[in-house]
C-alpha cells in the first residue's frame, strides 16, 4: 500500500486516514498509497466505525453527520451517507469557503498530529501494511488512553 508521494518527487509513500469523534478520539482506521485520492478511502473507514455507546438509548451504528473538507464532494459519497443515514456535511468546491469548515476540522487536524508525534509512524519502515496499520492502531490507542487519562485526574 505504498504509491508515488506527488509532492515528493515520486518517492514511494502511505497515507492515514481517519474518522474521529467531536473529542478527537480515532473511531477508525486506514492507511492507502500516496498517490490514492482521498474520496476513495472514505467508504472503508465509514464501514470500520464501532458501535457508539450512548448514556441513554440503544448503542447507535454509525454517527448522526460527518463532516469532510472539499476532498470527499462528491455525489456518489454524498448519497452513500444518506443511505447509511449519516447527514453530510462536507463543503462544495468552488461554492463554499473551507473557514466554515475550520471549527470541526481543527480537532482531526489535532488528531492527526497526535499520530504524527509517534516516531515510528513518521516514516515508515515496516513493508508490510498490516504491519503499518497495526502501529497506526497502537498510537491510536496511545491517543484514547492519555486522553482518558487526562479526564480521570481533572
């Protein structure tokens, strides 16, 4: 799952991909070449969201809307997530201004750079991709447990 960086001069790369919640908790996971559109990545990680738990009412399947910047406007996407139930709320290219988009994407940017704080995930040394993803999935993990961790003690 490596394909040619285009703003690296070629060099074989990866890609991660990633849903988070309003807290920037990683819900799922996915990691494709770098020269993959990011449109196609989107269905796959839909697909891996867990059951959420809910406080009150039974455990919900997927999330009730999802949010993208201009890289998943996209028709066949936008009535995938309506078909699923899930409401998009992804901004239109050349209509909309990615600013609106700005107070819901910081948190997977943030999210994002939790993962790029690993040091292992900033290059990648594995040639296997599930040995690639399976590092992905530990930092996320990393990420979920210094998050409950901060929770608890304030």
């Amino acid at each position: 799952m490596t394909g040619p960086n285009p703003t690296d001069r070629g060099k074989l790369g990866s890609k991660i991909h990633l849903i988070c919640d309003r807290n920037g908790l990683p819900l799922s996971l996915g990691i494709s070449g770098a020269n993959m559109h990011d449109s196609q990545g989107l269905e796959p990680l839909v697909r891996g969201i867990p059951p959420i738990r809910s406080r009150r009412g039974p455990r919900r399947r997927r999330p009730a809307k999802l949010h993208a910047d201009k890289g998943y406007d996209y028709d066949h996407l936008r009535r995938w997530l309506r078909e699923r139930g899930i409401r998009p709320r992804i901004a239109r290219k050349g209509v909309e201004s990615s600013q609106r988009l700005g107070r819901h994407r910081w948190v997977v940017e943030r999210t994002v750079s939790w993962l790029a704080g690993c040091r292992r995930l900033h290059r990648r040394y594995e040639r296997k991709a599930e040995h690639f993803l399976a590092f992905v999935g530990i930092a996320a993990i990393l990420i979920g447990y210094r998050r409950l961790a901060t929770l608890l003690t304030a």
